[in-house]
C-alpha cells in the first residue's frame, strides 16, 4: 500500500498577537495534511482553531515556525486555497450564477468557458433551477452551498472551511454535511475543516486534529476509520465521539483551573 502523498507541512508554527500583553494563539505545532484528505479540526471553544486556517490561508502570518504547500513557503492568499467562512459573504447584488462565476471573472477566463464551468458547479451543489436567484431569496442551507461552488469553481487544490454549517438548524446541518461528502468524492478536493461539533468531525472528517486550550497545541490527531456514509448512531461512532469529548473535556477543565488560580499575593504592610 502506498504512502498518501503530503500536500501541506506545518513545522513549529507559532502565532503570537501582538498587544499588552502579548497574546500567544499558537504554539509549537508540527502537522501534515495529505493530498485528497478531509481534515477536521477541534478544540476548546477560543482555542486558535480559526487563527490556525488563517494561517494556512495566508491571512496570518506565523511569528515563528513555517507552512509548506507542496514544498513551498505560504507567504500570503493564493488562488490555490479557497476559503468558506462561517458567513457565507456572498454579493447580495449577484445572482446564484454571478457569484459563482466572480472568481472565473478574476482570473480573466473568457465568458462562455466561466459560464459553462459555473454552471457545471452550481449543479455539482444541487442547485440547477436557481442560478438566477439572489441571496435574499435563498435558504441559509442553499447559501452556504452557493459560496461552496463559488469556491470550487477556483479549481483550488485546498478547500479551507471555518464552520460553515454552524449558523444552520440542526436538520438543514446533516443535510448539508451528507452534501458535502458528495461534493468531496466527487471532486477529490482536499479539505480542511474547522468545527466546535465533534459529531460533525466524526461524521466527515478522515482525520481529527485536536487542539488544546490556548495556546493551541496539538494535542492528538485520531483518525477515523469508519466507513462512508457513517452511521451517527453506531457503536464506534459513539465510542469515537466519546474519545474525543473526553480530550475536550479535559482541556476546558485545564481552562477552568487556570482562570480559577488565585494571584500570588504581594509583599508588604497591609493598609488599616
């Protein structure tokens, strides 16, 4: 069997804000993402989860440390990562069809070869009979799916998403997650997703990254060997996402106690 193919290294990454007092995001991690893969990402609610996919992006720059695509140095955006935020920041004055075609436009793609590419996306996502449809018009669910082919139809080589389904309803997520796995085997994109549910990156993902409390560690990387479409309710899913709340449970109670920690009193008279 062969080895995957490593499409992104992250050596010794370090993110610290600058402010008084400094505030360390990130902090000596060391994690490689492989070509193809769907990649979750969780931790504590604050940890760094999002700074760390800015990273990958380019929106942030390391403080220390470095991050490779396919050997070279991430020194700002590229056209090879896409990013899906939680907001799906679609042009409200664009229909379904002209925000999806607004990268092809970018990258000066003649017209009737972006038309023909945005429309092969915008039914690759389930929403053939709408593309002249507004945002306004739309679902929350069927927004999110317009950004996701507006972000494909970029033909990057990583699909950066940063909870995309959280603002849905708990019926219109599971729907849009089993969307999802569809979109992914049919495009073999590789994906990395950060999520505050476990389930969701049990139910997607074929590795889960852990991170701790802040400053964001890895703390473990679990891989899923679960078979797709993966059944919520099975014994090793459950055992799974047993696991997995357990680590969190145990970085949060680290938060706490750390929070809770009394100062160390100062020397001295005490005033009357």
């Amino acid at each position: 069997m062969s080895l995957p193919n490593v499409i992104l290294i992250i050596k010794g990454l370090r993110k610290v804000f600058e402010g008084s007092p400094p505030l360390v995001a990130l902090e000596n991690i060391d994690l490689d993402i492989y070509e193809g893969e769907f990649l979750c990402i969780v931790g504590p609610s604050g940890c760094g989860k999002t700074t760390l996919l800015r990273v990958i992006a380019g929106l942030e720059k390391p403080t220390d440390g470095e991050v490779l695509l396919r050997g070279r140095p991430i020194l700002g955006p590229g056209p090879d990562r896409v990013m899906v935020f939680q907001e799906h920041t679609l042009f409200p004055w664009r229909t379904v069809l002209g925000n999806v075609m607004f990268g092809l436009e970018l990258k000066g793609i003649p017209k009737d070869k972006a038309l023909e590419a945005a429309n092969s996306y915008i039914r690759l996502v389930g929403l053939e009979g709408f593309e002249h449809m507004y945002p306004h018009e739309l679902s929350g669910g069927m927004r999110q799916r317009v950004a996701i082919a507006r972000a494909l139809a970029c033909d990057p080589e990583m699909l950066l998403m940063d909870e995309p389904f959280s603002a849905l309803d708990a019926q219109s997520r599971n729907y849009m997650q089993r969307e999802l796995m569809e979109i992914w085997s049919k495009t073999g994109k590789t994906v990395v997703f950060v999520t505050h549910n476990v389930e969701e990156a049990i139910y997607l993902g074929d590795r889960i990254a852990v991170l701790t409390y802040r400053p964001a560690r890895l703390r473990d990387v679990i891989s899923i060997e679960l078979p797709r479409p993966r059944d919520r309710l099975g014994q090793e899913f459950i055992e799974l996402r047993a696991k997995v709340l357990g680590i969190l449970k145990e970085e949060m109670e680290k938060a706490i106690n750390q929070k809770l920690k009394p100062e160390t009193p100062r020397r001295g008279k005490v005033k009357p």
